[in-house]
C-alpha cells in the first residue's frame, strides 16, 4: 500500500489478541512502546459520538434522500 506522497507504507501485524482487542475497543486506542511512549492512537471506526448521532437522526423528523437523488441533485449544481 502507498501513502498519499507515493511513498511505501509498512505493515505491522497484530497477534490475534492485539487484533481482538483493536476492533472491540469502541474508544480511540493509544498505541505505545515498551516504555510507555506513545507512538499513534488507532480510532474505531465508529465512536460512541458517532452512534449517539446516527441513533438521534434516525429518531428524527428530518428529511431522507436517497442515494439517486442526493446524485441527482449534486449533478444538477454542475449544469449550473
């Protein structure tokens, strides 16, 4: 896989434990050193701000568009 600069991006690959608690943690998860040192945070994919927002919307009365009309309206702004 490539970077957005071309350039090589390196792999590292998770035991299966790492793995498990990677994709069942739904906070973002700092990853660090033998040291303690912080070296990058991995995010879910969905946090819990996203959830509470996605189940507020659903509640909601606001409007729905479907994916063929949000297309039609966004080809209707470049005839513009």
């Amino acid at each position: 896989m490539k970077t957005k600069e071309g350039h090589q991006m390196a792999d590292l690959v998770l035991s299966d434990e790492q793995t498990n608690l990677v994709v069942s943690t739904p906070r973002p998860l700092q990853v660090r050193d033998s040291r303690g040192d912080v070296l990058g945070v991995i995010s879910p994919i969905w946090t819990e701000h996203d959830i509470a927002e996605a189940k507020r919307r659903i509640s909601s009365d606001e409007p729905r568009y479907t994916t063929a009309q949000l297309l039609e309206y966004l080809n209707s702004l470049d005839r513009k």
